[in-house]
C-alpha cells in the first residue's frame, strides 16, 4: 500500500469532443447542474489544501504537461483528468492498493 497525499489534475488540451461548448470555455469550467464542473480554488487555503498552478501550451501532451511540473510532484501521487467525475473526500487520507 502507498499513501498519496498529492493530486495532480490535467485541465488542459483543446476540448474537441466538447466542441461547442468549448468553443469560447475551457473544458473544466462547463456547467454541470448549474456550477462549474472544477470550480475556481484559489491557492485551496479554502479548503484546507495546498494548489499550485501550471500553465503550458495548449498543444502539450499529458506526458509534457507532467513533465514540466516534475520539480513539485512527490514520488506517488493521484493523476486525474479535468473532465472525468470520481468523488473523492479530499480531507481523508487516500490509499493507493
């Protein structure tokens, strides 16, 4: 078992699956019920957190995207994508099996 205590989230990419709605709107900031489906988080004091923020070119790959940010990330961490829905209680401690 591995204890993660990281979580990486790739919100970038052009969205062409999503294409209308993503003409003028970034892929993780379409509304779902009325709210953006990844909110705005700030630095994430709000949520008792710490988020750092990477900007790269539209164009890269995940694997670009990773690699540029290797400097902050920990040995283990959670890799998820902006547009796939997995309710996770952040305050609890995850384990990785």
């Amino acid at each position: 078992m591995v204890l993660v205590k990281q979580a990486v989230i790739l919100a970038g990419g052009r969205g062409t699956r999503l294409k209308t709605l993503t003409d003028n709107l970034p892929k993780p900031m379409i509304s779902i019920n009325k709210r953006p489906f990844l909110e705005y988080f700030g630095n994430g004091s709000t949520f008792g957190i710490k988020i750092k923020y990477s900007i790269g070119d539209i164009s890269f790959e995940a694997g670009k995207r990773i690699k540029n940010v290797e400097e902050l990330l920990d040995n283990n961490f959670l890799l998820m994508y902006c547009d796939n829905y997995c309710p996770l209680n952040l305050k609890e401690k995850i384990l990785i099996v």
